[in-house]
C-alpha cells in the first residue's frame, strides 16, 4: 500500500466522529457482515476492513467517496478525494454506478430526518415485536432499524410496519416509503424487459417468472480469465484398505471437467495427510486473487461431525479438520455439503457420488441459461432428496451468506 493512500485513509478517519462512523457501517451492511462491523469500533478499522473486500484501494476510491457523499461530508469529499457534491451528484446518476443500495440509503435518510422524540415513539409502538432490551433509551435509531432487519419486520421488499408506525405521526415519510417501493416497481419492470428469459428451473412453475424475476439483485463479476482457482482435495486410498473410496476418482474428473469448462485454473491434489491438507488451502488462501472473481474448493474424503479423514488414518476419524457447517461470520461464502450433519451421503463405486454427479450435470445444462449457482444447488437437494439410493435416502445442505446472484460466465 502507497504512503500516499495510507495517509489519506489516516486523515480522512482522524475526521470522522462516533455517529458517522456507525452511519459507515450501516451503509456498509449489504458488503460486510453484521457480525464484523459489530467488532469495529473506530474509522481505521473499518477501512482496513473495506480493503480486504477489495472495496477501496489506491487508484479505486468510488466507494469511499459515495459513504461520504453519503452522511454529508462534503468537506472531506472536496479536501481530501478531489471530487465535490456536484461531481458525486453526476456519478450516481449513472445506471448501476451507486454501491449503497436504495433500501439502505432510505433506511439512513429516514433516521437522519427523525427528531429525538419521534425516535422515541417508534421505540414504543415497536413495543412487543422487538425486546424491550433492544430498546433502550440510547439506542439509535440506525440500531432499531438494525434490530428490525434481524427480527424479520423489515426488508428490502417489506416495510409494512414502518409505514404504519410513520402513518400516525410522520406520514411524510410514510410517503417516502411509498416513492422508494415505486421506483423499485418501475426498476423491476424494466429488468423484465430487459432479462425476458425465465430463470425457472421446474417446467411446471413458469407461472413465476415474475416473481422470480423480481428477487433479481446486483450480480457479482465474473470476467476474468481464468475466473478463479478451482481447488480439489481428493483422498481416494487409504492406510486401511477397506476406507478406500472407490468412484471418487470419476467424482473428480466430473469436477475438472466442469470448471475447466467455466474457466476456473483447476488443480487437483490426491490422498493427502492431515496437516498437508491444511497446508494446501492455506498455500491457496495466500495467493494473488486480485485478478480474479472467486475461488471454488473441493474436499473429498470420508468424514463425520467437523471432521474430515486424511490419507494414513485407519481406524477412527482423527483429524480436526473443521469444515464450517454454519453460517459463516463474513459475506461472500456459499457452502455446498453432500448431506446434513450426522447423516450418510452415498457414493457408487462405479459412476462416482449422487451429490458431486448431480451437481456437475446440473451445473452443465444450467450454466449456459444463466441460473444462479445457489438456484442450480438448491436443484441439487432437490434431486437428491427424492431420489431411490438402493432404499436409502440422502438430504443435502446449503449454507450461504452470498449478497448477490453468482452466475458463472460460460465461454461462447
């Protein structure tokens, strides 16, 4: 990092004062994770934050200069960015240049306008639906509409009750709601438009298109070449004989097939130890990704609750490898695994495992229409869940906390 970039970050953080920097984070909330944001405490944190998302960086200061654009600080925008409120103003008229979402943006102007004592009533009709806890005198209103979001009374596409709370005493913002769901009316018909091809993956549910279409969101970038590295850990034999994994060999050829196909640097890396297995996807999570738009991995071995088996164990499961079976605490994160906790997933001998299979075919017809990978997955459950395995049956599980749609480009 330049001396130059770190000592503009440095000055512009010096600037910020408690209150904007909470403003920051919750203008932040649809590219960093809750649970993150919440051990921020001070400006430089955030920005060290914001830089390992590739959000700022010297020579990309777009998003910077929108957050302070955003809470009026103009002043810092002007001395320390090169840009101005008119500037700001032009750039944000460009269709799909503005990285604060609208519902976001609402939210925050909505708090900005209320008066202590209108906070306050809110806090009293929101009486019953949140905790009484979650409604202390001191709490902002940016930590109510926080609170709201976690318990499921507001979203992007509901603001129900915050019309109705806004109706008995501020009907000028219940109005602003109602202006904000009729822009995202408009925005929707026009992607229809635009995108008319359906995105249903089930013949007999075309009759919703519309909705579907309606649960479009910004897509994430994939147009790099190679778009990303697809790793594959692969244990096939095994000290004890008897744990050998016979068909995982065409599990893996189905794999690098696949993402050779979407683009992806693809590796595979056979029967390794425990320690080797650390030491591999640690060697991948240092590489230089900047030039690319995601990185796959895939484990294959034998395994049960937070465990995975390396290559040279006999008997019991012995290494520790803790594969993250909940939500993850950062954006970005999608996790496919073959089957829910203490459950057996099945792998024939012969064509490979119903899950990887399932999936690579999937992956191979729907690709090309453009559906997304959590959508394809989802197909996934589904086929296995319902399918026959010789009297067994097996349920896979999704775990996500992707922001947007991830849809692979394939090659013409």
């Amino acid at each position: 990092m330049s001396t130059e970039f770190r000592k503009l970050l440095f000055e512009v953080s010096e600037a910020l004062v408690t209150d904007e920097l909470s403003a920051l984070k919750f203008l932040s909330l649809d590219y960093v994770a809750k649970g993150t944001l919440e051990t921020i405490h001070e400006p430089k944190a955030f920005f060290e934050v914001l830089q390992e998302r590739d959000m700022i960086e010297a020579g990309n200061l777009f998003f910077l200069k929108e957050l302070l654009y955003r809470i009026r600080r103009i002043d810092l925008l002007s001395a320390h960015l090169g840009s101005s409120r008119e500037e700001m103003e032009r750039e944000l008229r460009v269709p799909g240049r503005a990285q604060v979402s609208d519902y976001r943006q609402l939210l925050y102007e909505i708090a900005e306008d209320l008066t202590s004592e209108n906070v306050q009533k809110v806090k009293f009709l929101l009486r019953g639906p949140l905790l009484k806890s979650k409604l202390q005198e001191n709490a902002s209103m940016l930590q109510v509409f926080l609170e709201m979001e976690i318990n499921g009374i507001i979203e992007e596409d509901n603001l129900t009750m915050l019309k109705d709370i806004f109706q008995g005493f501020r009907a000028d913002l219940k109005k602003k709601i109602d202006a904000y769901e009729e822009k995202k009316r408009e925005k929707y018909s026009r992607e229809e438009v635009r995108y008319p091809v359906s995105v249903s993956v089930y013949p007999e549910e075309q009759g919703a298109e519309g909705e579907a279409a309606k649960q479009y969101g910004k897509i994430y970038k994939m147009k790099n070449n190679p778009h990303g590295y697809c790793l594959i850990i692969n244990n096939h034999i095994f000290k004890n004989p008897h744990h050998n994994r016979e068909g995982t060999l065409q599990d893996g050829e189905a794999v690098k097939k696949v993402f050779k196909w979407l683009q992806f640097e693809t590796v595979e890396y056979m029967d390794l130890e425990g320690k080797k297995i650390y030491d591999t996807v640690e060697e991948y999570s240092k590489k230089d990704h900047r030039n690319m738009d995601c990185f796959v991995c895939f484990i294959f071995s034998h395994g049960e609750k937070d465990k995975i088996k390396e290559s040279d164990s006999s008997g019991h499961l012995e290494v520790d490898a803790r594969p993250s079976t909940s939500i993850p605490d950062r954006a970005d994160f999608l996790i496919g695994m073959a089957t829910v906790e203490d459950y057996l997933c099945y792998r024939s001998r012969n064509t490979g495992s119903v899950y990887i299979q399932s999936l690579c075919e999937n992956m191979k017809s729907l690709c090309p229409q453009r559906v997304d990978l959590a959508t394809i997955l989802t197909k996934v459950n589904h086929e296995v869940a319902t399918k026959d395995i010789n009297g067994f049956k097996q349920m896979p599980k999704i775990t996500s906390t992707l922001l947007k749609l991830l849809i692979f480009e394939v090659p013409q």
